[in-house]
C-alpha cells in the first residue's frame, strides 16, 4: 500500500493539471465583452506580462549564481551533487505555476464582467474557475516536482539501506523547496511592491487630490492597479502557497526515518496530499450562487466547496493513515484532523477581524468620524488584537498533533504529527487557494466595468463579487500565515534531524545543547525575532518609495496633459506600469538576500545552536506580526468599502477621506510585507537546513 501511496502523487497531478486545463477551457470560450472591455484587459496582461518576463529575467541571474554557488559546495563535499539542479527546478516550477495562474486571471477579468452583466452566479463562476486554475495548478505541479524527483532518486540509490535512501531523497527534496522559497519570495515581495505602489499611488492622487472616484479611466495609475492585483495577489501567492505546499509534504517525509515509520511515514503526506486533490475538485461543483448579492449569500457558496473538500479529507484520511502505518498508529490521523480544523478555524478568524459583516470592521468605520488618525490607532489595536485566536489556534494544534502522533512516549514520532497536522491542512490548497485567487480576478473585473461604463446592474453585481474578494483574500492570508508556521516548526524538527545526522556522519560527538538556557540559542531567538522587523522595514520602505515616484507621475499627468480631468484625452497608462515595474526590481533585492545570508551568517558565526534558537525566533515573530499587518490592512480596506456602500456619509464625506488613509497605510500592511512573512520564516528554515553541513564544519565559535 505504501509504494500505491506515493504512485497516487503523480496520479493526482495528472488529474488537477487535466482539470485545470478544461476549467481554462471553458473560461477562454466565454464572451470577452465590449471593445472597450476587451481593449482595457489586454493593457492590463501586456503589463502583468510585461512585468513577469523583467521579473524573471532579474532572478533567472538570481539562481545561476546560487547554483554555481552550491555546485562549488557539492564539489567541496558538503552536499550531494543533485542538490544545485534540486534548487533551480524548485524555482522553476514556482515560478511556472504564478505564471500559469497569472496568465489565466488576465484573460478572465473582463469575461467576469461580461458574466455579470448576464447574472451574478455567472460572474461568480467565471472568477471562482480562475481561481479554481491557481489553485489546481500549484497542488498539480507540486506533485509532479516531487514525484520526478522521487522516483528518480529512489532508483539512483536504490542500493542504499531503506532509511538512509529516504534521508538522502528527503534532504535534497527539501532543497527543492529551498528554490521554491527564493522564487515565492521575490515574486511576492517584488509583485508586492509593484501592487501597493500603483494602489497608493493611484488613491492618494486619485481619491483624495482629484476626488474622482477609485478605477476611473482619468487616473493614470488605474491599469498599473489593476496589473498590480495579478503579479501579487495571483503569481506572488501562487508562488507563496507552491513553496508551503511542497515544504510541508517534504518536511514531514523527512521526519518518517527518525519517527521509526519508514516508508510508510515517507508515503503517507504523498497519499493525503493526492487526496486533497481530488477532494478539491469535488469540492469545485458545490460553488454556486443565487441572484442575492448579500455577503453572507456569496460567503455561503465559497464556503460549501471549501468545507466539502475538507469533508472528504477528514473521511479519507482515516484509511490512507491505517494503511499506511497500521491500526495502532491511528493517532497520526487526529493529528491530520487537528491541522484540517485548524486551517479553517483560523480562516473564519481571519474573516471576523476583516469583514465588514461583522463588529471589529464597523466599530474600525465608525472612528473614521473623527479622523485619520483614530482611524489609524483602530486599525492598529485591531490587527494587534486578531492575533490572539490564530496563535492559540496554532498552539492547540500542534499540542493536539504532537500528543496525539505519541510525541508523550517518542518526540519524533510527535514532531511527524506535527508535520502531518501540516499537510492537512494544506491538502484542500486546491480549493482554497482557489477562493484567494479569485478575488483579485473579481476586482478587476470591477475596475473594467467601471472603465467601460458598464450599467449600474453590473457594477452593483461587480462591487458585490469584489467585497466578496476582498474578505477571501483576507481569509486566505489568514490560511497562508497559518499553513507557513506549522510548515516551519516541521521544517525547524527537519533541521533538528539533518543535524543529528549530519553530526553522525562527519564523527562529531559533541553533544547538541539545544536548551533555552544556552546562550547561543538565546542569541539566535533575539536575531530570529528582529528578522521580522528588519524585513517589514524593508518592504515597507520600498513600497514607500515607489508609492512616491507614481504620486509625481500622476500628478504630471493631471498637471500637463490637457483634458484628461474633462475625460476628452487619454491618461499614459504605461508610464505608471513602468515605474512600478522598474520599482519592484530594484526594491525586492535586499529582502530576499536578507533571507538567506542571516542563518547562514549566525550559523558560521555561532554555530547550529544558534541557527535553532534563531529558526524559532523567527517563526514566533513573523508568524505574530504576520496576523497582525494581514488582518489590519484588511480590516482598514473593508471599513473603507463598508463606508462607501452608505455608511458614515458614504463615498466623499469626510469619514470616507480618513478611511482611505487608513486604507493607504493597510495596503503594504496586507499584499506586501504581511505576507512575504509567511516566506521568510520557511525560507530561513530551509537555508539552514541546506547548508547545515557548511555551518556544522565551518562554526568559528565552538
């Protein structure tokens, strides 16, 4: 059963990329719209377009000088030779799947529209399909990766005894998953950058200067907004989700040899991931809406998918985990319920700090009635707030995971169910990915409808469709953040078991202190805990500067091109593009350096205790400040809407100028550095776990 186990990876595959193939199928053979619908989609994927192919030239430089840097140390002996073409085929394959998925919402924004204007379920249809692509592609190519590499090295070393084939295959699996980190990270930091400046840009001139209304064909930076919503919210958490995904499911293979679960304990996160596959695509035919543009209407029917894919799950689960371990190794599959729950609880969380359905979102509108500033202090206080119920969430379900895998009797037995908590609740990704996804499609399709005049039916069913999107995208940050540190404590208890191998191998017997009372552990947790801070400084940062550059090319235009306020001329939309473009290059360089130089650094500096302590520091803090940037950006931009539906004086009204501020100030709080947190804390993990061979024989302090 186990060898059937792992044969049902590249089955699954082979099903989401043929679905996903039929769902862009059915959404290329809707109809586009009007001209003018048809003309405004195409400048927005000439610029995403544009955009990906810079974005991917810079870091194609990127990763040649990092393979070059890891075949030097292969040569050297501290890795295997497979390990530099593992890490540029993890970045490939990233990189494929944000493009896939990127390529697919571009071309479904205005045939959404078009959907709306004949009924809202069609429009909802249209989106959710394309969001339903990301999300198929991303658990589709994922598997494929892992299985091509799979098979291919379990026949090169089939000589190996069992346990010491898995820890060779998982350990440069997991530098896969390493590429796969570093390409999420410059795809979301730069699309990340490149959204929020054009989004900031674009308000500050456009709303609060010019007082035209948000989308509107004068502002110059309206089609670099609109391009902004694909290269971040659809390839950067495509690419965001892929690494996780892979991550947890190599993770916790890895932990199987330690854990006494052998192949069985490799196959199982295969089996349950193939499982969420099918399970996704089930759960895609429950999404279905009526007439009623209420929130609670649409959240409904995203909602039946998502909670039939888990359903599934939770059912097949019990059978793959007694298959593949045995009857008295049914704990494991309480550990998979305890992460599947936990997934969604934290996604409804994130939906009750963020939606303007319920309180915390109000109360944030209403003290829009005395200013920017309280309005800022509110957002603030909220965020801080939301992030209590993820946190105890995470902690209740990685106790649950742990004890109930017998982590009591065995930790590594423990630390797998905690790994396996990890891969259930990322085996639905298909279906829940596709829920984020298709919000920024939804907004789009807004913007298109509100460029080419389009009835106020539409645009009603279109403001309904992108309110709907703004709340699942929060919801699936919410998922993301979570998903990112139970997939970072599987990759910390990885580094923990490469360590101790890697010791045995090179004759080291020096014991690992690894107590919270060693001072290199501590030292570490202080640098880990700053990481967060010093990377949200720089995304911060590069949004703001980059904001600056498009407010003066918006107000140039406003200024110097005659007619443009009268709708008589034509705003130079590539002009914004490429400001944003050139922006995101330049800016998302340090942040990703940061990321791999700091274990590295501390590493050689203080050794593998500290590397520990630092890994840990860095997922507490950046999971906490995550939560806390995530739900506030998102909270400020629904009060902001909630305004504009009537509330407060609605569009124009002094409460509605403040909401906007705090709206300005959320946007890189929520699509740019909230969550490239997710990637840093894994991506530092799977650096340390890479190179712990280079730390273990070049630590200067001993």
């Amino acid at each position: 059963m186990s060898t059937a186990l792992i044969w049902s990876a590249p089955a699954a595959s082979a099903a989401a990329l043929l679905f996903a193939l039929y769902l862009a199928g059915t959404i290329m053979r809707k109809d586009e719209g009007t001209p003018a619908m048809q003309e405004i989609a195409a400048a927005v994927r000439e610029g995403a377009g544009a955009y990906l192919r810079r974005q991917y030239t810079g870091v194609a430089l990127f990763f040649a000088a990092m393979f070059v840097l890891l075949l030097v140390f292969a040569l050297r002996g501290y890795m295997t030779v497979f390990v530099p073409f593992a890490f540029v085929s993890g970045g490939f394959f990233s990189g494929l799947a944000g493009f896939i998925g990127m390529s697919v919402a571009t071309r479904s924004s205005s045939r959404t529209a078009q959907g709306a204007a004949r009924s809202l379920n069609e429009g909802l249809q249209v989106a959710f399909s394309s969001g339903a692509v990301m999300g198929l592609v991303v658990v589709g190519l994922g598997l494929l990766h892992l299985s091509i590499w799979y098979f291919a090295l379990d026949s090169y070393y089939a000589g190996l005894e069992a346990s010491a084939r898995i820890r060779t295959i998982t350990s440069i699996l997991l530098t896969s998953g390493m590429g796969a980190s570093s390409m999420a990270l410059f795809a979301r930091v730069g699309g990340g950058i490149f959204t929020k400046a054009a989004d900031v840009g674009a308000d500050l001139v456009g709303k609060l200067e010019a007082g035209i209304p948000e989308d509107d064909p004068r502002n110059p930076g309206v089609i670099a907004d609109n391009v902004g919503d694909n290269v971040g919210d659809v390839a950067g958490m495509g690419a965001d989700l892929y690494e996780s995904y892979i991550g947890s499911i190599v993770a916790t293979a890895a932990l199987a040899v330690a854990a006494g679960y052998g192949v069985g304990g490799l196959s199982l996160p295969f089996g349950l991931a193939a499982l969420g596959v099918f399970a996704a695509i089930l759960g895609t035919f429950f999404v279905r809406a009526g007439e009623r543009a209420e929130q609670s209407a649409l959240l409904g029917a995203l909602r039946r998918g998502v909670y039939a894919a888990s359903l599934v799950v939770a059912i097949g689960a019990y059978f793959l985990v007694r298959e593949a371990l045995g009857d008295g190794r049914l704990g494991v599959y309480f550990a998979v319920l305890a992460g599947l729950l936990a997934g969604n609880l934290i996604g409804f969380a994130t939906e009750y700090y963020t939606s303007a359905t319920y309180r915390p979102t109000q109360s944030l509108a209403a003290t829009s009635l005395t200013g920017p500033a309280t309005v800022m202090i509110g957002g603030l206080s909220l965020g801080m707030l939301s992030t209590a119920v993820p946190v105890i969430t995470v902690s209740i379900a990685v106790l649950a995971s742990f004890y109930l895998a017998g982590g009591g009797q065995d930790t590594s037995a423990g630390l797998y169910g905690v790994g396996i908590a990890a891969v259930g609740m990322l085996s639905t990704l298909g279906i829940t990915l596709a829920t984020d996804a298709y919000g920024p499609v939804a907004d789009n399709a807004g913007g298109i409808a509100e460029m080419a005049h389009l009835g106020p039916e539409v645009r009603e069913r279109t403001d309904a469709l992108d309110s709907l999107g703004n709340t699942t995208a929060a919801t699936g940050k919410g998922f993301a953040i979570g998903s990112a540190a139970l997939t970072a404590l599987a990759l910390i208890a990885a580094y923990r078991e490469q360590v101790f191998a890697l010791m045995a191998e090179m004759g080291l017997t020096r014991e690992l202190n690894l107590s919270v009372l060693n001072p290199k552990v501590i030292v570490g947790m202080f640098i880990g805990g700053m990481l967060p801070f010093l990377f949200g400084a720089f995304t911060m940062s590069a949004v703001g500067r980059a904001a600056q550059e498009v407010v003066t090319e918006v107000r140039r235009q406003f200024r110097e091109i005659k007619g443009l306020m009268e709708g008589t001329a034509r705003a130079d939309y590539a002009a914004c593009v490429d400001i944003c473009t050139r922006a995101a290059q330049r800016e998302m360089v340090a942040p990703a350096l940061l990321a791999i130089i700091a274990p590295v650094l501390v590493g050689v500096v203080l050794g593998v205790e500290a590397v520990a302590g630092l890994l840990v520091g860095a997922t507490v803090g950046g999971f906490t400040m995550a939560v806390m940037m995530a739900n506030a950006g998102g909270a400020w931009d629904n009060a902001k809407k909630y305004i504009e539906a009537g509330q407060h004086g609605g569009k124009g009204s002094a409460a509605h100028k403040a909401a906007v501020v705090g709206d300005t100030v959320g946007d890189p709080f929520k699509d740019t550095s909230g969550p490239s947190l997710n990637i840093l804390i894994k991506l530092v993990s799977m650096v340390s776990v890479v190179f712990a061979g280079f730390v273990l024989a070049n630590t200067l302090i001993r």
